[in-house]
C-alpha cells in the first residue's frame, strides 16, 4: 500500500514536475511568438488600412479634378448650374462651391457650401499653387466637414471648394475590425481626431497631446500619439479608461497633408488570453487526473502542446486572409488607377481626336480585367420602336471587330424585352453565354464571347445605354471588384462622350451665333448710313426752306398774302424737320444710343415754354385750353427738361391735333417718394377718340391709327412710341384711355429727382393758369438782342451755294464780316494766308472732294501755326444722326450746329466763340 502510495505519490510528484515545467516553458514561448506574431500581424493591418485609405484620398482627389475639369471656361452664371449637374455624379459631397482669391463664394450648391473660414487654411494657398488638398475637420453648424480644394484648370483666380462629411473616413474606417473591438483610426498633423468609431471625439476633435497638457492620465496615450505625428512607424501600449491597449500606428502614404493613421486594440481581446485561459484549464485537470493513471497525465500533457499548434494554425491562416486582402486591395488600387489614366487622357482629348481616344481608353479597360472586347450601346427611339445602337467598340488584337466604323442598331423587341428590363432597373448581367437566350445574343452581339459582364449606365436618372464586356477565349466570370470600378469608369467614359456632343453642338451653335451677328451688324451699319444719309439729304435743302423763309419773316414789311405763304411754307418745313428728328428719335432708342441728361430746371420756366409752343397750335379751332397745377408742386426739380418738354409737347399737339372744337385740359400735379418727385400729369380732350382696337397698338412704333379719318393729320405715327419710351428710361409710364367719337384722356407718371422744398406758390400757378405770360413766337427772333461783331471776320464753308445765303442772313444782324469757301481746300487757303485772321470758322460736314473733317485736319495738322491750331471751327452738318457731335469734337472742331440752323443755338455759338463789342 505505501509503495503503491509512493509510487502514485512519485508518478503524482513526477507528473507535476512534468506538468509544472512544461507548463512554464509552453507558456513562456507560447507568449513570446504570439506576441510578436499579434504586433506583426497588427503592422500588416495598419499597412492594409493606409492602403485603403489612401486609395480613397486618391479617388476623392480624382475625383474632385473631374468636377474641377468641368468648370473650365464656363461663365459665373453658370457655375451654379454645373455645380448642380454634378451633384448628382458625385452625391458623396454635401456642398461644392468655387471661391476667388479675395475670399469671395463665387457660386455654391449643395446643403453645405464652403464658408468664409476655409479661405484660412493651407488647403485654400496649395489649390491656388495648382494642387488639391484635404483641411483637417472644421466645424459646421453642430457638426464637423472636411473640405476639399482643387484648383480649376486655366484659371488662376478661382478654385473649386468640396464638402465632404465629417464622418466620411469614420464610416468608412468603422467596416473593418480588430478582434472584437479594434479598430482604425485617423489623426491629422496635429492630433485631431479624424476617424473614429467614437463619432464624439471626431465631432468634438479630440487631441490627447492637448489633453495630456492638463491631465497626466493621458500621459501614455499622448506619448503615442506623439510618435504617430512626427510620421514615426511601429507599436505602442498604453491604458485608456483602466483598458491597457496595443496600437500600431503609421502615416499615409496618400496624404499630403500629414495625415496618420492607427490600428488599436484591447489586450484583453488578443489570442494570448485564450492561451492563459488554456493553460489554466489544462493545470487543473491535470492535477486532478495525474492521481489516476500516467497515461491520463500523459495525454493531458500532449494537450497544450495540440492548442499551441491550434493557435499557430490560426494566425497563420489569419495571416493569409490578410494577404489576400492586401492583393485585392492592390487590384482593386491599380483598376482605380488605369481608369483615372483613362478617363484623364480622354477628357484631354481634341474634338479631332475624340474617336481613336475614345477606343484607346476603352482598351486600357478592357485590358486591366482581362476582357477581350469591350463595346458602348446607347438607347433611342425611333419611331415607335425602340432600338440601342452599338457606339464604339474595341477588341484585342487577334478578334474581328463588329463596328465596321459605323453606329449598328438592335432592335429591341418582346423577347428580348427581359434583357432591357434588367438593366433599366441598375441590375447587371454577369453571366456565360451559352446562359443567354439567342434573341438577346443578337441584341448584345455577343456570338463570339463566351462569358459577359453588361453593365448598365444612367444618367440624370435616365436609362441611357450599357458597356458590355466580354471574354472570347475561356469562360472566367468577372469579380465583383471588377465590375464595382468598372461601373464607374464606364458612368465617366459615357459623360465624356456626352460632354463631347454637348461641345461639338455647343461649337455648330457658336457658328451660327457668329453668321447671325454678322448679319445682323451689317443690316444695323446699313440702317445707321441710311438714316444719315436721308437725315443729311432732307435736312440740306430744308435748311433753305426754313432758313430764307425766316429771314424773310423776320424783316417784315411784307404783303398779307406773301406774309400767308411764307408762314405756309414754314409750318410745312418745320413739320418735315419734326418727322426727320422724330425718325432720328426711335433709331437712338432702337440702337440703345438714346440718352437722358439731367440738370436741374425750373418748373415754371418748363411749363410756359410747353404752354408758348402749343398754344398756337389750337389756330381758328374753337378750342378751350385749360390748365389745372397744383401750387405746392417744387419748383427745382432735377431730370433731363429737354425730354420731359418733349414728352408734354407731344401728347398736348396730339391733343389739339385731333380735337376740332371743344376743350382740351392738362392736369399736372406730383407724388413725392423719399429723395424722389414723381410728375403726375393728365391731358383730356374732347376730340375724335379711339377705337379699343386702335388704343391697344397707339404706342406701337411706325403706326398711325384710324389712317382713314386721320388721313389729313401730320405725322409719322412715331410721336407716341418716343414718348412712351422716353417715360419708361425715366423710370415712368404712359397710358391711354379714349372712347370713339368723344375724346381721349393719356395720363404720365415722370420720376424727376428732388432739388428744393420751395413750391411753385399760388401766385406763379395762378400766373401760369392764366396764360399771363409773354408769348414766344418766330418774331422772337427778330427781337433777339444781338451783339456787335462789326469788328469780327467769320468764314463760312458750304458746297451748297444756297446754305451760304441762309447763314449770311442769319449773320447779318450781329454785322459781322462775312467771307465764303465753296470747298475744303479752299478754305484751308484762306486759313494758311492769314488775311484776315478769321474770329470763327463754320465748317459744313459732307463737300465733295474734301470733306469737313479732313479739311479741319489739314487745318489742325498741316499749317502749324498757333492760329491755325486754336481757331474756333464750328461743324455745320445736316447728318444728326447720334454720335456725330462726339465724333467732331475728337476730331478738332469746337462745336455743333445742325441744319436747319436754329437762330437761338447760333447765337448761343457766338457769344461763346466769338467776343462782342466791349467784352474782353
């Protein structure tokens, strides 16, 4: 018995030593290769995760190039709207804006658009150098975005602004765990927080180096951090809420901007615990069964040793699905890489060259899967039918093309209808051919291939077509890799090829923009020459007809029935120059040239010149004129008061022009509106009004309504049509009212600007009511003061012998010594020799030969003497188109006088060019 008890006790004894040592030597080495097995197998996941994460910087960076490629060029009108388009492409980014280099959003989309903080950031500096770049995460609204900057091809001044979500790389980091809760994490240069499963840290920015500053307990993990920085790589322990953690940290190799990244996790989830838990489990049955048999013990012994090689078998097999993952992330890296090569060539394709690119990139494509045809089909309707057309096609070498360098039609029908039905839904076909129906072989032209992946691609939501590829020489299905990227690379090479039609149509339509602008400034240039032309031709001989006419008004002493026929002739010239500067009126307007010039006026100079003018009109018609002002209106005004006299002038003729007996009232009160006067005016009279018909075309350029009954009536029909849009350009309006057969009433609405709070008083509206004024009339300028110039030479030059007569008449009054030319050179002659030495000169425009203007040059230019350089020399011209007073002025004369020549306008040149008697 005590041998048995000693020999169990020494086989006891025995299996303990045994059990005992064996335990410690497995443990100690067990620990030490699981140990470096866990931080080899931690650094090749962080190596993993830099690969992923850089490839989706890469792709995001491409991508913003993309975005940044589209706005080449393109207006600030349009920006919005390209930035819209591409929204939908890109749905990744919650904001695009592109900024200027002052820090201005020159346009924006999305639900967060840049803010004036990134302009701050170095990101903004390396886009305006011509490079993209990430910010770190930045606050926005109760969250945090990255922005990404890219700068936009051919323009220096503006750059392209990305919102990306501030989770964006937490999201994506978060599908990829260590053991049961390791993770990766991203932090920038400084210690910020990028990435994280902790959602609050990255929105919160987190940086414990910052934190350790304060509270030693962060001591551990700021010391890891710190290394991670400073772009250091290897593996740190530390404790974090009582949790002692491995982390294995390295930058990114994609990130310029610093970036780093680190795979954590807790210790107490590593294999190791498994061993301990092990070994443990192993010691106590071993001391409870050792007792038993040797056998028992021995076979317990074996057990750890069988654990330890279950343990190796599983990390290493662990380490081959890491290996795996890196190989598919290296495939999928350089299938990203060929169709961001590929898609960058053909965006910088020429029109010229689109085609040939277009098949290059599709064989790059193709190649990188390994396909050995790749085609484009585009959907249409023709018809009733529906159709996809095979676009372009590529083959490796060694296949026969099916494209014959023409577009082929398919036809779809019932029975291929399932085909379609798929892809319209996003669905893809990745099947073998011999799998396929045959009608729907037809339809995709894939008789040759024995395997195809059809990939369809929509755009603004619209089914628009499909890339199909195909394997020809053995049956090898495509990866879901594959076909994920290139689904991508076949949405870009569809919206490039659209971009291309949209600029081949954008260039056919530039064209045709061009001929028409062409032809519409030539019709233009004809219009502005005739108008000159007939302004000249009408106005010369009616500078005689009204000139002499006047003279001989003027000097009085004529018989009643001579006196009749020259105020006859008068009126009839005088009506023919209003139609003329009627015509010349709505080509201002027409050609945009028409111009207001304000100054300020007196109301009640205005108002008696309006009334002087007009009242003559009323004649032997027994006509009532009634005007009914409003006192407090302000006397000083500021506008253009030439236009608004005309504005009156016109609708007050109309008035007596169309009313035989009766009355005619013109009400004139105003609104004030801030710094503003408001005209309001009203003229009623009780004429032959208007049909409602007539009344909705009155304003209508070159119409004279009722043409039967007005028939007798003097005028262009264009009165009305200037007078409306002269109101409009003085931010006012012009309406009518009329009731056929009883009268009209045309009401304005003027807005002149605000000078005085002086009113007109009672005593100066009582004065203007009552016509207490003196009447202006054709013997005002026989009663014209005029100066003394009887000490003064004047030399007048005109072709036309007759205008010479008209200006000598004019002159004679003020007695100043007159000489004549009959042309440009002659006149020159007589400016070179100097004797006399001419006061003034009056230059007509168009002589044959040489014209006024060459002439005045001549005269500028080529004599060279002081009096010949200053001279005063006064254009006299019967071409009033617009911009001939500019055009004289820049080229040497000193003023303007248009034919007919108005009396007051010659007396204004005089007294400005040339000195009375007594003046100094």
């Amino acid at each position: 018995m005590k041998i048995r008890i000693r020999a169990i006790l020494v086989i006891v004894l025995t299996n303990f030593m045994i059990i005992l040592l064996s335990i410690m030597a497995g443990t100690g080495y067990v620990r030490q290769n699981i140990e470096k097995y866990i931080e080899t197998d931690m650094m090749v996941v962080a190596d993993i995760a830099d690969r992923f994460i850089s490839s989706e910087i890469s792709v995001l960076k491409y991508e913003a190039g993309e975005i940044a490629e589209n706005l080449t060029g393109a207006s600030h009108e349009n920006l919005g709207g390209i930035l819209s388009a591409q929204s939908l492409v890109y749905p990744q980014y919650v904001g695009m804006s592109v900024m200027n280099e002052t820090s201005e959003i020159v346009a924006s989309f999305g639900a967060k658009p840049a803010t004036q903080a990134v302009f701050e950031t170095s990101a903004v500096k390396s886009a305006f150098l011509g490079k993209s770049e990430f910010t770190s995460t930045m606050p926005y609204g109760e969250g945090v975005v990255f922005y990404l900057t890219s700068p936009i091809p051919g323009e220096a001044e503006n750059i392209l602004i990305l919102t990306l979500d501030g989770m964006h790389f937490s999201n994506l980091a978060s599908e990829y765990k260590v053991w049961e809760t390791g993770h990766i994490f991203i932090d920038d240069s400084e210690g910020y927080i990028i990435a994280n499963i902790r959602e609050e840290w990255v929105q919160n920015r987190q940086n414990f180096i910052l934190q350790a500053k304060e509270d030693s307990r962060y001591n551990d993990i700021a010391s890891v951090i710190s290394k991670l920085v400073a772009g250091e790589r290897g593996i740190g322990y530390y404790s974090l809420n009582s949790v002692s953690r491995i982390c294995a940290y390295r930058p990114i190799t994609g990130s310029q901007e610093g970036w780093c990244l680190g795979i954590v996790a807790p210790l107490s989830e590593s294999p190791v615990r498994n061993v301990d838990r092990g070994i443990f489990i192993i010691a106590g049955i071993s001391f409870l069964l050792n007792i038993a048999a040797a056998i028992v013990a021995s076979n317990f012994i074996k057990k750890p040793y069988e654990e330890v090689a279950a343990l190796k078998e599983e990390a290493e097999a662990g380490l081959a699905e890491h290996k795996n993952m890196v190989a598919e992330i290296e495939c999928r890296d350089h299938l990203l890489q060929t169709v961001n090569r590929a898609i960058d060539l053909l965006l910088r394709s020429e029109f010229s060259d689109f085609s040939v690119t277009m098949r290059k990139c599709m064989g790059m494509m193709a190649e990188s899967i390994g396909a050995d045809r790749m085609y484009i089909h585009k959907n249409h309707i023709d018809g009733s039918k529906k159709y996809n057309t095979k676009l372009y096609e590529w083959t490796s070498e060694g296949l026969e093309s099916r494209e014959n360098g023409r577009d082929t039609y398919f036809l779809c029908t019932e029975q291929n209808f399932s085909l379609q039905d798929k892809l319209s839904r996003g669905e893809s076909i990745h099947s073998f051919v011999r799998d396929i129906p045959k009608l729907c072989r037809e339809c995709l032209d894939v008789q040759a291939a024995l395997s195809v992946m059809v990939i369809p691609i929509f755009l603004r939501n619209e089914f628009w077509g499909f890339v199909g590829f195909d394997n020809c020489r053995s049956e090898r299905l495509f990866t879901e890799n594959e076909e994920y990227i290139m689904r991508s690379g076949s949405l870009l090479l569809a919206s490039a090829l659209m971009r291309n039609e949209y600029m081949l149509g954008l260039r056919d339509t530039s064209i045709k923009l061009e001929s028409a602008l062409a032809e519409a400034e030539a019709a233009n240039n004809a219009k502005s020459s005739f108008l000159a032309h007939m302004s000249h031709e009408i106005r010369t001989p009616m500078n005689a007809v009204i000139g002499l006419s006047r003279l001989m008004l003027d000097e009085g002493n004529l018989n009643s029935e001579t006196e009749s026929n020259l105020e006859k002739i008068y009126s009839a010239g005088s009506t023919i120059l209003s139609i003329v500067n009627d015509i010349l009126d709505i080509s201002k307007i027409e050609s945009g040239k028409f111009e207001l010039y304000p100054s300020r006026y007196e109301i009640t100079s205005l108002i008696n010149d309006i009334i002087t003018q007009n009242i003559v009109r009323i004649g032997e018609k027994p006509i009532t004129f009634k005007l009914h002002l409003d006192e407090n209106m302000p006397n000083v005004l500021n506008g253009d008061d030439l236009r608004v006299k005309q504005i009156f002038n016109n609708l007050l003729s109309n008035a007596f022009k169309y009313t035989n007996e009766g009355s005619v009232d013109w009400y004139l009160t105003y609104e004030r509106e801030g710094d503003a006067v408001w005209l309001v005016s009203s003229i009623k009279d009780t004429g032959i009004g208007m049909k409602p018909e007539s009344v909705a075309k009155l304003f209508s350029e070159y119409n004279q309504v009722d043409i039967q009954i007005n028939r007798k009536v003097e005028g262009t029909g264009l009165g009305l049509a200037i007078t409306k849009r002269m109101a409009e350009m003085m931010g006012g309006s012009v309406t009518a009212e009329s009731e056929y057969g009883k009268g009209s009433v045309f009401s304005v609405r003027l807005r002149q600007e605000y000078v005085s709070i002086m009113p007109i008083g009672k005593e100066a509206a009582e004065n203007l009511m009552d016509f207490k004024y003196t009447l202006s009339k054709r013997t005002n300028g026989a009663k014209m003061e005029r100066m003394d110039l009887s000490h003064a030479h004047i030399l007048v030059v005109d072709d036309v012998p007759t205008n010479l007569d008209v200006v000598k008449g004019m002159l004679k009054p003020y007695k100043v010594n007159i000489d004549c030319a009959t042309n440009g050179r002659q006149a020159i002659m007589m400016i070179r020799s100097q004797n006399p030495k001419y006061d003034a000169v009056f230059m007509d425009h168009m002589m044959p030969g040489m014209d006024g203007v060459e002439a005045t040059k001549n005269i500028r230019e080529k004599i060279g003497t002081p009096y010949a350089q200053n001279v005063p020399i006064i254009a006299l011209t019967a071409n009033a188109i617009v911009g001939n007073e500019e055009m004289f002025l820049a080229n040497g004369f000193q003023d303007f006088i248009s034919k007919p020549i108005d009396t007051a306008k010659l007396d204004a040149v005089l007294r400005r060019w040339v000195k009375g008697q007594g003046q100094e």
